[in-house]
C-alpha cells in the first residue's frame, strides 16, 4: 500500500496515512462526510443472520469516527446459478434490518456473480469536523475500554468444524449483529480523545494502529478483557483461525507479553473479529462517567482493559 501516491488535497482531514476506521472529508467549515466499504464471505449458514453480521461490520467504522451514518448502499457477490435467489433475498433483509435499526435505509448497491458469496455495504455517515474521532490521537495516561466480548474469529472457526457449543455460537452471533451505536453515542456524549473497532486484524493489531498512528504505547491487562464463554476452552483444542498467524506476525516486534501468561493468549489477543466492540481511548477523569454512559446506553459488556502509556517506541505489553 506505500507505494500507492500520496493524499494532497486538504479537504480531506483523515486519509490512508493513520490506518483508520474511514475516511473523512471536509465539505464546509461545520459538516465533514464520512465513508466507509467493507464486505465479507459468510460466516454463518443463516443468510439473513450472515447479512444482518456484514451491514453490523460496515456501519461500525462510522460509529468508531465518532460520526453519524445517514445512508448506506449494498455491495454484492453471489454464484447466480449455484444457489437460490432467495437466498441473496434473506442476505440483503438481515442487512436492510440492521441499517434500519441504525435509522438508515440501504438506497443502492451493485452486485456481481462470484464463486463464493460476499456482501457489505458502503456507508455514508456526517460528522462536525472538530468532532471526528481518529485513532491517531490517544494520550499518554488514558483508559482503554472495550465494548465487547472477542472471540468470534474462533467461535466462526470452531463453528466449521462442528466444535463450537451451542452457547458459544448464540453469543457471538449476538456479539456481531450488536450495532455499535449505542456505545458510540456514549462515547460521543463524553467527549475521547481516540477510539478504533476491532475487527479483522485482533485486538492488538487494532490497538496497534492506534498506538503507533498516537506515538503512545499502552498496557493491557488479560484478565480484564471479556471472552466469548467457551473460547478458552476452543483455544486450549487448537481451534485457531487462518488469520491469527498473521496477527500475531503483524503485532510481533510491538508487543511484549509477561512471562506469567498462557502461551495462548497471543492467540486471543490476535484473534480476527467479525464486528467487534469499539476500543476507546478515554481520559482517566472521564472513565467513570463513560461506563456509566455505556450502562445506562443498555450495553451489554464493556470494561477497562488497560491504559495508554508514553513510549516512543509504541510497545504494547500485555500482563
Ligand atoms: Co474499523
Ligand atoms: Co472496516
Ligand atoms: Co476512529
């Protein structure tokens, strides 16, 4: 990607350089659009379930710009005459159900036979160019707080191989068809300094991005992170997803873990989500009230799972 040429025009107020959530461009001096695509293979067997899962994915990058998504359009691939038009049907309503109960309407897309399917959106979202919130600028002395539980690259995985409970398959369904907008109101109302989703590059490679587009380091406590119930026991039967060795790869010579932990957490911390919770950098004098923002906006699992420190070095350990 660095040799792609470089962003001159100075509308735009975040760009490609900070690996953010979306991009951000100035139309006037109060009003900055918002954009976003993202589309991913199925997950799930459910078509609804699997298109309420991508839209969730998509709109997620709006809510962690701290901006508002106003509409969205669908991006498509389905193998036409392998399986039944009813079943792009039911991918397009659990996508539709959850732009909807993000208050937007899909009002467009394209779509193109493909092998396999994939399906996302684009979004559209409005903020105030003074409010966006980018992952570039945590500080030294902030609170990390995470909004959901991971563990859902492992839980999609163990579900391919007919190992995954039943309970554990329930919650991160729900996991990744919750929108992140009630924490990202949250979030909104009292004001951050930085916020990310997680998604497909793990926790740490998220929080990465983060601490490295900052100049900040950061501290994460395993024990406070929330898991999906029975991912523990998943990594423990080696159910690791393709992707994690290439997290753990990416993260590598930034992360350093205390010699106390099991040898498996760099798997959980580098596990691939699928519509992850936010990852919000707050100041320390501000945390009390964002939790209990978060409580009272009815989300589910949050927690305080560590704090941003000064290294120039942008080392991340994990005790
Ligand atoms: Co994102
Ligand atoms: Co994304
Ligand atoms: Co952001």
């Amino acid at each position: 990607m660095r040799q792609l040429p470089e962003i001159f025009d100075p509308k735009v107020i975040v760009g490609t350089d900070t690996a953010d959530d979306a991009a951000v461009y100035k139309l006037r001096d109060d009003l900055a659009v918002v954009q976003t695509v993202d589309y991913i293979t199925p997950i799930v067997d459910d078509p609804f379930i699997f298109g309420a899962v991508a839209a969730t994915n998509s709109i997620s990058d709006i809510y962690a710009m701290g901006a508002t998504p106003i509409f969205a359009l669908s991006i498509v691939g389905f193998p036409a005459k392998k399986l039944p038009v009813k079943v792009l049907e039911q991918i397009l309503q659990g996508g539709i159900s959850k732009a909807a109960e993000g208050g937007i309407q899909v009002i467009g897309g394209h779509t193109i036979d493909d092998e396999e399917p994939k399906y996302g959106l684009v979004v559209t979202g409005i903020v105030h160019p003074d409010k966006v919130i980018t992952n570039a600028t945590a500080q030294v002395g902030d609170d990390l707080i995470l909004t959901k539980p991971i563990g859902t690259g492992i839980v999609n995985t163990a579900i391919k191989v007919e190992m995954a409970p039943e309970e554990s398959v329930q919650e991160a369904i729900k996991v990744m068809t919750t929108l992140n907008r009630a924490a990202a109101e949250a979030m909104v109302k009292v004001g951050v300094n930085a916020c990310t989703d997680v998604t497909g590059f793990g926790l740490l490679g998220h929080l990465h991005e983060t601490t490295h587009a900052s100049g900040v380091g950061a501290n994460v406590y395993l024990s406070n992170i929330p898991v999906i119930a029975g991912v523990w026991e998943m990594l423990s039967d080696w159910i690791i997803p393709e992707g994690t060795h290439s997290n753990v790869e990416f993260v590598k010579e930034w992360v350093e873990f205390d010699d106390d932990l099991p040898e498996d957490a760099e798997f959980l911390l580098a596990d691939p989500q699928t519509s992850g919770g936010l990852l919000i950098s707050v100041p320390k004098e501000k945390t009390e009230i964002l939790l209990e923002f978060l409580a009272d906006a009815g989300v589910e699992t949050f927690a305080c799972i560590g704090e941003i420190t000064a290294d120039a070095n942008s080392k991340i350990r994990v005790f």
